[in-house]
C-alpha cells in the first residue's frame, strides 16, 4: 500500500465519538494532504453513513476493492459492502477473515494518512488490524468520564503488549463540562492532541463542516507524526 502514515483511532468503551472524530479529522487533513479511512468496526460500520455513501464499492480487474472517495477522502467500510440493514453475525474467525480482507484487497491510491476506526473493545479486531497492518500511530479517544477513562486503561494496556505507538489522546468533551483531561491523566506520559467539545454540526455530522476542533487537533497530529 502507497501509505506514509497509518494512524489508529480507538477506545474500548463505545460511544465516545471516535467514529465522527476521526471522519472530522479526515476531513480537516483532506484540505492539504491525501487521506483514506479504513473502516474496522465490522459490527457497527459508521464511515458510510457519516459520508452518506449509499453506493457499493467496485472491482478492479485484479478482483481488488476500488474505495468510495467521497470529500477528497477514500473510504472503505463494511457498510458499503453489506446491506445497510443487515446484521453481520460472525463468530471471531469470520470477523478476522473479513477485516483481512478489507485490508488486502482494498487498493488505495497514494495517501498521506490512512485513518483507520477501530472498533470499541479489544478482542479479534485489535489483533487481526496490527497483525496485518504496520500502524504508526494509535490515537486514544476518550471522554472526561470515569466509565470512560477506566476502558482507556485497557486499550492502553494492550497496545503495550503489541508494541503500538501512542501518539496521544483526544478528549469528546461532548457535554462541554469543566472537568478538562491533561497530560498525567492516565498514570501515562500519553499527550493531549486535543479537546473536542460540543457541536451540533459535528453530531449530526455535516461532512461541508469545517470544524475547528478538528483542525487544531489536525495540527497537532501533523506537528506530532
């Protein structure tokens, strides 16, 4: 794959905003360098809905998948491949096999950043993405929450384990509290790449959007890669 840098964007809990951070990000970095996401969550796909990709992507001669560009931005997602509302029902061996094959047979053109939305959790999908794959960089996404913080604690305890770069975290401070993450909040040297707070356009996700959240947080990644 013509890559330069591959960054991950996760969390084990569910429902941080990872998946309309990272498109946002996307869309930030798509204004001077050529990006790709990578859509891992099997179960719950999000990109496709987030850029409104209603069509199924195509083959190339060599039975390769094209990704849909949408925005500048070339996506792939398992749900552009299955029916938007059909249930992938997979048991470990068929979830691997299937983020396999996203990974290989996707053919990407030359990016500069290729994101990838990682699932919640940290089973199959983890180890499949960074057997497959050479990841630069994991980004961690959390909320100023202890539910939170406590599943970040996992994530970062397993990207220990496979040797994973942690380049930083991103704080969805989605109730615009107070309470404001720093540097030493997870016992970690893991910097603050950024705060998000709350935006109904990014909510109810307007991929026209130029969020400037996302382009600080952009900036720093790119200050930080």
């Amino acid at each position: 794959m013509p890559i330069k840098k591959i960054i991950a964007f996760g969390s084990a809990k569910g429902g941080v905003g990872k998946s309309s951070i990272t498109a946002s990000i996307a869309l930030s970095l798509s204004k001077t360098k050529s990006v790709g996401i990578l859509d891992a969550d099997i179960y719950g796909p999000n990109q496709n809905i987030l850029f409104k990709i209603n069509e199924k992507p195509s083959f190339d001669e060599s039975k390769s998948i094209r990704p849909i560009k949408k925005n500048n931005i070339q996506i792939i997602s398992m749900g552009s491949i299955l029916a938007q509302d059909t249930a992938a029902v997979w048991r470990g061996p068929m979830l691997s096999g299937a983020i396999k094959q996203l990974i290989n047979s996707t053919k990407w053109g030359n990016l500069d950043y290729l994101l990838i939305d990682m699932p919640p959790g940290t089973g199959d999908a983890y180890l499949t993405v960074f057997k497959e794959i050479k990841v630069n960089h994991f980004i961690l996404v959390t909320t100023p929450n202890k539910l939170a913080m406590s599943d970040s604690q996992k994530t970062i305890s397993l990207l220990e384990k496979l040797d994973v770069h942690i380049l930083g975290y991103i704080s969805n401070n989605i109730f615009n509290s107070e309470d404001i993450l720093n540097d030493k909040v997870f016992q970690k040297d893991i910097k603050n790449l950024g705060n998000f707070y709350f935006d109904k356009n990014i909510y109810n996700f307007d991929i026209n959007y130029e969020s400037q959240d996302a382009a600080d947080v952009a900036a720093a990644i790119e200050a930080n890669v």
